[in-house]
C-alpha cells in the first residue's frame, strides 16, 4: 500500500513549517526572542549536522583512543590530551586547567554464597563501589540481613552487628521519570555502608541501581561518613540480588564470602579541558557548553559522558562551519572528575581567570546522547519568557519547544551559583539506566543522529543567546 503525505503535511514537517508558525507569522511580544532572525541559522546547522553526524565521529574517535576514563587513571589523562589536540585541530582557543582527582584502583574482587562448611556455592556477579575500601587481602565471609530501606536497617539494630547487609531496593519501574526512580534507590549506594557501618556491619552489598534484571553490575561512588569505620562496600547485578533474596527468603542462616582488591591512591593532578570561540562584541561575557571527560572503568562511558563532550565541541564545530561570529564567547568545557564529587566543575568555577568574566548561560549534557525532547530554561520566569519565542524553531528540530525550569547538571552547579542561567535539552532517557556505570555504556548503544541533534540543538541555543543575553 502506497501512504501519500499530504501537501500540507509536508510543509509541516519541514524545518520552514514549523519556524513559519503562530510564532514567526507574528511580532513576538516585548522581551521575547524573535524566531524569524534565526531561522536561517537553525536550518544551516540542521543540515551540516545530520549530514555529517560529526558528533558520532567524535565518540568514536574517543572512546577508542582513550578507553575507560576513571578519575587519576592513564587513560583519563590520555583522554585530556586527546580531547586538547582535537579542539586545537577545529581551530578553537584551547587551554587545560588544573583539577587535583582522586586515584581509585578497582583490583579483582569476586562473591559468593557459601554452605555451612565455608564452601562456595554460588557465585555472585558483583564490582566495587567507586571509593570504597578494600576487604582483608584473603577476603572476608559473614552472615547477610536483606533490607529494603534504612528504617528496615534500624529495625535490625544489634543484629546487624558482624553481618554484611544487602541493600535490596529496585528502582521504580512504575514511574515515567527514570531520573526520579534513581534519586529513590541511588541513596543505598552512597549512603548504605556508612548505615550499615554505624551498626557494626562488616560490608555493605548493594543491588544495582538500574530498572532491568540481568547479569551486569552496575558501579558508582560510595560515600563514608568520617566518624564511622569505613567498610568494604560492592553492587550485585540486578539477577542475582533476585536470586540472593530468594536464597535469603529459605535459608536465612546463609553467608557470603566477599573479596574486594580495591585500593585509594596518593590524588593526581588532572585538567579540564578547554575550547572556545570568542565573542566579537562581549568577549568576557560567557556561554558555556559541558560535559564530564571521566567515566566509570567498567567501558567506555559512551552515554555517560563522552556524549556530552562530544555534543559540546561538535556545537562549537557546527557554529564555526556555519559561519557564524558571535557576539558573546562560546565555551565548551570537558569538566575532569565528576564521577569522584564533581571537582573539577568546581575548580573551574574558582579559578582566578573567571574574575574577568561572566557566566551568562551553562548548559550540560550528562543524560546520554538519546533523542532530545524538550529544551529546558532555568532562572526566572522573565527567562523562560524571552526564550519561548524560539519553541518553533526547536520543534523544527523534533522538540516539543521550549519548558520553564531544569537545565542543570553537577558539572556546572558551581558556576549557576555564581549568576549563570542553567538551560539544557532534555532527551529521551527511558533506557539510560539500562547502560548508566556499567559494562554496557559502549558506543553501539549510541545511535549517531541522536546525538547529532543534540549538538545541533546544543549550537542553535549558544548562539542565540551569545547574541540575545539575559
């Protein structure tokens, strides 16, 4: 059967359909952004971005030189300099700034399930805790309790004491917002071996934060808390903490037999890594594009967050192949170390270069390289205002426009503090915590037109408000 598009149709779903609608056939009210003047713009970058899907290029380029990109590790300098010589070659003004990191080694680690006579049997898929201590070089075997929450910890009181506690808490599969269903059981993972250690657990095992059932951990960091003992501390993957409760559930006597190789290091001195194209009116006013360079050591971080690196420099690229001169700088920043507390968001935010300057606009992309959804403006509602008269020109990119609020991301948190309007795409992360700290965040789980229109809409927003302000 031959499906014919009607006429009309058609010219909707055009980039000029959709720019040329309520909000462009008209004069915008006072303050608010007129579409019409970026039109143009928005249609160069589109068709320079899906044609040569550079972004994707960029990824692979990535994560095939640099690999694993854990905070301190070879690799992750390796990736600084990769990144520098990549920027430099696009003809950006490129320098590094310093961020000291902490140098966390994972080891061999392995679990089991052991009988009576302190044999094992069953095996456990598990990895450390980024941070966490190691056991005793032999390992350590003790008694498991299941909890689902902490209030169920301080029910056990006294029993706890001797035990390695198994944090069993799924994520939210009922709720629409993966994001939301994280911030619920992500919690067990910072926070759980120093609860359990103020009750005198020995280690603290974690079911992995991730809506499927399967056979890959899933890392992350641990917090400890100084004024308890530290405690080896690991997440099991999603199918065996079923198989582990269950065990429990018959055998409440049993015990496990955990061996972390872990170690912490003397810190190293790392960098951001900086490209920018400066403004040729308000040089010293700022907008700033991010990600996070480091990843987890389990692969290469291809969502979280060479995405978002990527992403910032192909919307650098976008803008300077377009021909376009801005009035304000357009920065793109591949932040150091936000896996290990975010230092390097916060060293760039302190360093003295950033007394001459002004931050008008941050945007980070740190929820995987997926389809965008929505385009998200932080700050006033006055902001929120002036922008929503580009809302056609982003659906024209395949967004539903423009929404009030959001747009934020660890990375750049510093930096808003000090005056900058968070803004941000908001993708379609439905599956990123399928990938999110583990063996699977590859680069085929990115598709490059995805990622691509990210950066395209990363580029459309930079520039109008490198031009508009605040």
């Amino acid at each position: 059967m031959r499906f014919v598009i009607p006429t009309v149709l058609l010219a909707a779903l055009s980039l000029g359909g959709l720019v040329a609608g309520p909000g462009c056939q008209t004069e915008p009210p006072a303050g608010v952004i007129a579409p019409a003047v970026y039109a143009d713009i928005a249609e160069r970058l589109r068709a320079d971005g899906l044609r040569s899907e550079q972004a994707f290029t960029f990824l692979t380029d990535l994560t095939r030189t640099a690999g694993p990109r854990l905070s301190g590790s070879p690799v992750a300098a390796a990736a600084v300099e990769h990144m520098r010589r990549v920027m430099e070659s696009l003809g950006f003004e490129t320098w590094l700034e310093p961020t000291m990191v902490q140098h966390w080694v994972r080891g061999e680690e392995e679990a089991a399930i052991v009988d009576g006579p302190g044999k094992a049997d069953s095996s456990l898929t598990i990895c450390a805790l980024g941070g966490s201590v190691p056991t005793p070089a032999a390992g350590l075997t003790a008694p498991v309790v299941e909890v689902a929450s902490f209030e169920d910890l301080e029910r056990l009181g006294s029993a706890v004491s001797g035990t390695i506690v198994f944090f069993n808490r799924p994520m939210d599969r009922a709720r629409i917002e993966p994001f939301a269903a994280y911030g619920e059981s992500v919690i067990f993972r910072t926070e759980g071996a120093t609860r359990a250690a103020r009750q005198g657990a020995v280690a603290a095992l974690v079911r992995s934060v991730t809506p499927r059932i399967d056979a890959f951990p899933h890392t992350g960091l641990v917090v400890y808390d100084p004024q308890f003992p530290k405690i080896p501390a690991a997440a099991v993957s999603t199918i065996d903490a079923e198989m582990l409760s269950a065990r429990i559930k018959t055998e409440p006597a049993l015990r496990i037999r955990l061996r972390l190789g872990c170690d912490t290091l003397e810190p190293v001195l790392s960098a951001n890594v900086i490209g920018q194209i400066r403004g040729t009116t308000k040089p010293e006013e700022i907008v700033l594009l991010g990600g996070h360079l480091d990843s987890w050591d389990l692969a290469v971080g291809a969502h979280d967050d060479g995405a978002g690196c990527v992403q910032a420099v192909e919307a650098l690229r976008l803008i300077r192949e377009a021909g376009l001169k801005p009035r304000r700088t357009i920065r793109a920043v591949m932040f150091m170390n936000e896996e290990f507390g975010s230092s390097g968001g916060r060293d760039y935010a302190a360093e003295p270069r950033r007394n001459n300057e002004k931050h008008i606009v941050a945007m980070e992309s740190d929820r995987g390289g997926f389809l965008p959804l929505v385009f998200a403006v932080g700050g006033s509602a006055e902001t929120a205002k002036k922008f929503s008269g580009v809302g056609g020109l982003l659906q024209g990119l395949g967004l539903s426009g423009i929404r009030a609020g959001g747009g934020g991301g660890s990375d750049i948190g510093a930096i808003v503090q000090k005056g900058a309007i968070p803004m941000g795409f908001i993708p379609a992360s439905q599956t990123y915590f399928d990938f999110h700290h583990s063996a699977l965040d590859t680069l085929d789980k990115v598709h490059p037109r995805e990622l691509e229109l990210g950066a395209i809409v990363l580029a459309l927003m930079a520039y109008i408000s490198s031009e508009e302000g605040i």
